[in-house]
C-alpha cells in the first residue's frame, strides 16, 4: 500500500514527543489546534480502508468514523436502531427488509442507493479476504435491491437473532458501488480519492499508519447526528511510552490504545488528565493452527489426538492470574472459556477441565495429557506474538507464556515476534503454528465470541472444523427461547473446551486518556470509540 497525498502538510511522524508541536497552529499546553481539531493519538494499525479486507479494531477504530450502517448502536446502549435505514424487520421468518431514507447520499454527491447495498453485501461473499468478515454473513443467501430504497435479506435460517447485530458491525459498512471493485479489495488510496464515504467524517488526507485529518461529512444522515468538532487528526505511534508522554504534557488530546498497564497506572494518580474506564469485552488468547501445529494435520507425525493432546496441556499449563497479576497489574483478569464474564451464556468450562480445577496450573496433569496421547516431551511448540498491535506488555506476556509451558519440562517453547501489518498476512497462511490474537467485539452478544472463531469458515482461518459445533452455532443464532439459547450457548462452549482450536488467556476493559478540556469522551457497551462526539470544553 503506498500513502495517499495529503491536503495539509502535517509534517509530523507519529510517535515523536514533539508531534503537536510539529502542527500547525499547536500549542503543548494547548492540547489542540487554533481551529478546534481533536488530537488523537493510537499504537493501533490500520490493515486497510476497505471493510471486506480487515477485521480488527485498528481498522473498524477508522471505518467506524467515516462509514454509516443500515443499523447501528446510538450512544449508551449496544441495542441495533436505525441508522441509514428508515424501518428494517423479518418481513417473513427468511426475509430481513430495510427500507433506506430517502435522497441518501455519499460525500462525493453519489446517491447512495438500495443497489450500492447489495453491492456492498454481494462483493463481502465474493471477495471473502481471510483477513476478511464475510465469515459473519454466514447465515446470508442472498441480497435483494427491491427498488431504490428497499432491500430484502434472504437468510438461510429462519428467525436468525444476530443478523441485526451484525448489520452494525465491520460487514455492514455500507460502500459506494461507483468506487469500490466488485471483485477485489480496493486501495485506500483510491478510497480517499474517490471520496467514498457516508459516515460522520470523511478523510481530508491520509497517510498510511502515520496520520489521518478527518473532516465532518455534511451529507451524513444517520442516526448518530453530525459531528460536535471540526476536525480531528488521528496520530500513529511506535512506541507507547510516546503515547504516555504526549497525552500526560498536553500534546494530544485523547490516547487510546494501548497504553500499559503501567503507564494507565501511573496517569490515573496525574491531575493533567482523564483515565476513562468502559465496559468489558476484550479478550487475549492463544490460536492453534490445524495444520502446522505440533502432530497438525499437514506435519510429518500427523496426529489429531497427539495434537488435541498438546493444546490440552497448554491449558492445563497457563497460569492466567500470574499474567493478569504480573504483567498487567490487573487491568485485565483470567478468562476460563470462550465467551467472558459477564455476556449472558458464560461459562468457566476450562477453569472446570484443566489445570488444578480452581483456576491454576497443574504440571502433573499436563504431563499425563501427553502420556495418554503417546506424545514424547518435551514438545517443541514455535509460538508468534505481535509487540505493536495488543499493546507494550505483549512482550512480557508472551515471555511468561513461555516460562510457565517450559518450566516442569513438557515445552521447549521457540517464541519470536512480528510487526502487525506482516503479522495480519502471515497468520492466514498457515506461517504460525501457534499465536496471538486479541478480540475486540463487535457487538454485545455471546455470537459475537462464538461464530467468527469456530464456524468451519472462520476468520481465525486455522483449519477447525467440527460439524457439531456449526450445527449448534447456526442452531443459537435462530433460537427465539432465550434460556433455550443459553444453554446451546453453554454446550458450544463445553465442546470447543474439549477441542480447543483456541486458549483463551484473559478477559479487559475500555481505557482511554484525555486532558482536562475534553468532554464528550465515551466508552460504552457499544464498544464504538467515537470521535464525533469528542469536544473542547
């Protein structure tokens, strides 16, 4: 990907204390520039502009500002309304239909039509990127453009009780059909050039992982309103100790992801700023990779049980309080399933099968994992984490990982990292025999835990398949019981224990930083970091 130009020179690298000083207009007690523009600041990545092609919060953090939806979370609440649509409901148990606003339009003065959203759905099936979301649409025959402003889903299964929900999330980010390719990702260069935006800010230049100036789009009509600011300029940083640095003197405005734990801890006790706290919902894990794991299907000594068998003594081999402790002071706390605490359906299935039973490691049960399963010890387990993207403390983490797997001798644990962008790409192609991933939901539902990561066709792209989990998955999402649905809910998670395509690790919050004159800050069960409704008080 090469940079798009830009409209201003910004002159600044993100990721230098100096960065507002370097803008024009910025002053670092100031915490902003003479025409009202929002600082912001992000260790974040962007993998690309073009809703098909990404699926992490680096990049939804920027599509979430400049793409509307057909439905979307107003402020305060993770409940699906309206957003360019006018009505939208099951017209038949089937049949989903959304009637648009009238005399929608993208900020390039395209009408924004029922046919650019059946492109926008018919182009996610086509091109299904692996870095992709289209493994969300899972339950989407077809799209159907009825006339200009109406639009029928045609779903597989009837009465599906997520599809709303995902209508508002990386899938549903509705596209302008006279820019984007039908067939294949499309640049964000010509993204930006082409103006193709409908959300609460266009981008007025972009540069790619350096710094993004979003201006308000006067022809949003959605359901969030317009935008309270006049600009907000979007900063990348390399290091997050920079980040610290900059929101602490007044050089930014808002710091948001990731700072560590540390730095959080050590900002809540400075009177300059704002530690805002959010909802909970993010998750840190271990994925296997099916085929290139230890005895993975594509290895010389394939073997499913002796493979099954090492992902099972890794649970029984994590301890989750000593990293939650250790290495994040506990801004972030064990995660014993798959769906977190708090989410209607969880459970604690593998603080149940592994470890000591309470929650802690236990070597002896580990080593007998392996010892049924005829595998010798210690196994040899190549581990990837990425240190730009989950934050500073990934490195700390992962290097414990590997303390606790080695410790009694079970493990010879080969870690190395990679930065993100590479990290996105070598993932889906098997180059990662075992790594790390963190997950940032979509929306506020147990689905949203469950059917991106053990569907056959994942977004994990790791080779799990187990047809007894796609039944149950599909089987939820159309359940209209709603105890009937917490337990199948229950059972996908006690079945996906036992096969463990993934290990999950911990369970955190929303944190962001601002200085004293920002209002308008939120972070709510949403989990939608907004810049609209960011303010100078």
């Amino acid at each position: 990907m090469t940079s798009a130009s830009t409209k201003r020179a910004l002159g600044v690298l993100a990721g230098t204390a100096a960065f507002a000083l370097a803008l024009t207009g910025c002053t670092a007690s100031g915490g902003g520039t003479d025409d009202g523009a929002i600082l912001v600041g992000t260790t974040d990545k962007v993998v690309t502009l073009d809703p098909a092609g990404s699926y992490d919060n680096g990049s939804f953090a920027v599509q979430n500002q400049i793409y509307a939806f057909l439905l979307n979370s107003p402020l305060g609440s993770p409940d699906p309304q309206p957003d360019l649509a006018e009505s939208a409901e099951f017209t038949a148990p089937n049949d989903y239909t959304v009637v648009l606003k009238p005399d929608l339009k993208f900020a390039n003065g395209h009408d924004l039509t029922a046919s650019d959203v059946k492109f926008t759905f018919d182009r996610q099936l086509a091109i299904a990127a692996p870095d992709g979301p289209s493994s969300l649409l899972y339950n989407l025959e077809s799209t159907e453009a009825v006339d200009d402003t109406t639009v029928v889903f045609h779903l597989k299964a009837a009465n599906d009780q997520v599809f709303p929900q995902i209508l508002t999330t990386f899938p549903g980010a509705i596209v302008d059909e006279e820019v984007f390719s039908a067939t294949e990702l499309t640049s964000d260069d010509d993204i930006v050039a082409g103006k193709a935006f409908n959300g609460q800010y266009e981008i007025a230049s972009y540069d790619f992982n350096k710094t993004i100036e979003f201006v308000p789009n006067p022809n949003y009509a959605g359901l969030l309103g317009p935008a309270q600011n006049s600009s907000v300029i979007l900063s990348y940083y390399a290091d997050s100790s920079n980040l610290k640095l900059d929101v602490q003197q007044g050089n930014i405005d808002v710091a948001y992801r990731s700072l560590s734990a540390t730095d959080v801890a050590d900002l809540r006790a400075d009177d300059n700023v704002t530690v805002h706290d959010g909802p909970g919902g993010e998750i840190r894990y271990i994925v296997f990779n099916f085929n290139t794991q230890p005895y993975g299907a594509t290895t010389a000594e394939a073997d499913p049980a002796k493979a099954q068998a090492v992902r099972q003594a890794v649970a029984s081999l994590v301890d989750r309080q000593e990293i939650a402790d250790q290495v994040y002071k506990g801004t972030y706390t064990p995660l014993y399933s798959f769906v977190p605490d708090g989410f209607t359906g969880a459970t604690t299935v593998l603080k149940d099968l592994y470890g000591d039973g309470s929650g802690g490691p236990d070597a002896t049960k580990a080593a007998a994992i392996l010892a049924a399963a005829g595998v010798t010890t210690p196994v040899a387990l190549s581990l990837q984490y990425n240190p730009d993207h989950y934050g500073p403390s990934s490195g700390d983490e992962y290097a414990l990982v590997k303390s606790q797997l080695e410790a009694d001798g079970l493990f010879t644990v080969d870690l190395q990292s990679t930065e993100w962008v590479q990290y996105s790409e070598d993932r889906v192609n098997d180059v990662y025999p075992a790594y790390q991933l963190g997950w940032f939901p979509d929306y506020s539902d147990a689905d949203n835990y469950l059917t991106p990561f053990f569907l056959t066709n994942n977004f994990l792209g790791n080779h799990y398949s187990n047809p007894t989990v796609d039944d149950l998955i599909t089987q939820q999402g159309v359940t209209q019981d709603p105890a009937e649905r917490t337990a199948i809910i229950e059972q996908i998670q006690a079945v996906v224990g036992e096969d463990l395509s993934t290990v999950p690790l911990l369970q955190g919050a929303q944190v962001a930083v601002s200085g004293k004159t920002i209002d308008g800050l939120t972070l709510d069960a949403s989990f939608k970091f907004r810049f609209a409704t960011l303010v100078k008080g």
